[in-house]
C-alpha cells in the first residue's frame, strides 16, 4: 500500500478560520503600513 492511500486527518473548522486568518493578518498589516506612511508623508505636505 503507497503512502497516498492513506486517509488523512480532516480539518475542523477551527483550524481553517485559524490559518486563513494567520494568512490574512501579514498582508493586511502590511498594507495598514503602508497607508499609514502614505497619510504621514502627505501630512508633511501641507
């Protein structure tokens, strides 16, 4: 028997909220980063 014909534990859904949103929360604070230094180099400007 080959190792893909193994069953493999399922996912709850716990566990797929938890890594969607670990995957979400890099970009989003990286893109709250960046609107941020955009709003505080337009406040230099005025």
């Amino acid at each position: 028997m080959s190792a893909h014909e193994e069953d493999f534990p399922k996912t709850t859904v716990s566990q797929f909220l938890a890594a969607t949103l670990a995957a979400l929360f890099a970009p989003g604070l990286v893109i709250f980063m960046i609107i941020k230094l955009v709003l505080a180099i337009q406040a230099t400007h005025i």
